[in-house]
C-alpha cells in the first residue's frame, strides 16, 4: 500500500517540485533567464499532460468532456476580450507564453484548466454543499490569478492598458471558476488521484518565487 502511494503520489509530486524548482533556479540566474522564459511554456505543457498522465484512472468520458468544455470557454472567453476587453480588461500579451491561435496563448488556457481541475478537486474533500463548493471555486481560482499577476507583470507575459490589474479581471475570474464548478460537482466525482491538487500548490509556490527572484 505504502509502494503504491509513492509511485502514485509522492513520486510524481517530487519529480513536478523538483521541474518547477529548476525554472526557478533558471530565472534567478542571469546566464540562464533567457533560456528560462522561453521554456516555461513548454514546461508548464509537460507538466500538465504528466499530471493527467499520472492520475489517469480519473480522466473517464464525463470528466474529459468537462476538460474540454472549459478549455473551449476560456478560449472563446479569450478571443472575446481580445477583441473588446470587454471581459478581464484591455491588455497585450508578450512572446513568451508559448503558440497562440487567434491571439491568445493556448498553453496558459489549458493550464488555467488544468488548476480548475485541481481546485475541484480540493474541494469534493471539502465541501459536498454546491454552493460553498461553486463560491469556494471562484475564490480559488482569483487567488491563483492574484499570485501570478505581478509575475507577468515583471516577465512582460503580458501588459494592462491601464499599467495595472483591473477589478474587472478578478470578478470574471470568479463568476468563471463559480460558474465552470458546478458541472463538475454535478458529477459527484471524488478524484483518486491527489498530484493535480499538488500541481496547484506547486505552481502557486513556483509564481510566488518567481515573483521574488525576477527584478
């Protein structure tokens, strides 16, 4: 028993701390920022397709198809705001994060997904009231959106029209993350697998750091 959570859980959650602890170091040195930036993407990418590669045994029909649909939504919420800013607010993304389709990053869409993913998973543990469990969504996915904000302020991920974060972005965070919570809750599906949960921990702690070391 104890073999199997280790290969299943604390194997995978060291191998991503150790990958997100080497974008760190990679940031904190000059010689290597460059090379940093431009694979941070691409790491991000790795990691979540590790994460549902490891926690397989979750992934059935519905929960693909939920995966689906909110990477399709973020995306059109995306190329909607690009065009009016009508949604998040008026900004314009760097070169740093990875292809983009129609202007907007895919590899940031199908991260924020994936640390959807993980929110609701914390919170089939915490919580079976759907109204706390959408609430609490929405609340987690603006205080993942917080933490990485002065981080892609200082990397130029992108740039506000008004040099600054608008209100606006963070309340369309969480009426989306309240929103995208309940399908999944209607679910009533509790993941096997807790790595995703760590992918959200792990990444808060990474844009954290980064937000320290950058200049």
């Amino acid at each position: 028993m104890e073999k199997e959570k280790f290969t299943k859980t604390y194997l995978p959650v060291l191998i991503l701390a150790l990958f997100f602890a080497l974008g760190v170091l990679g940031h904190s040195l000059d010689n290597f920022l460059n090379v940093a930036e431009t694979l941070t993407p691409w790491g991000i990418l790795l990691s979540v397709i590790y994460v549902i590669f490891v926690s397989r045994e979750d992934w059935d029909k519905k929960v693909i198809i939920w995966a689906v649909g909110v990477i399709i939504l973020f995306f059109v919420l995306r190329i909607v705001n690009h065009e009016i800013g009508a949604i998040f607010g008026t900004y314009t993304t760097g070169n740093l994060l990875g292809p983009a389709l129609f202007g907007v990053p895919l590899v940031m869409i199908i991260n924020r997904a994936m640390i959807v993913y993980g929110i609701v998973a914390i919170l089939t543990e915490a919580t079976e009231n759907i109204f706390a469990f959408s609430f609490l969504a929405g609340v987690a996915l603006v205080a993942f959106d917080f933490t990485l904000q002065p981080v892609a302020a200082k990397l130029a991920y992108w740039q506000w029209a008004e040099g600054k974060v608008p209100f606006q972005n963070y309340i369309s965070w969480f009426i989306i993350g309240a929103v995208v919570s309940v399908p999944y809750y209607l679910l009533r599906k509790k993941p096997v697998s807790r790595v995703p949960i760590w992918l959200v921990l792990i990444e808060v702690v990474f844009f954290l750091l980064l937000g320290l070391v950058v200049n």
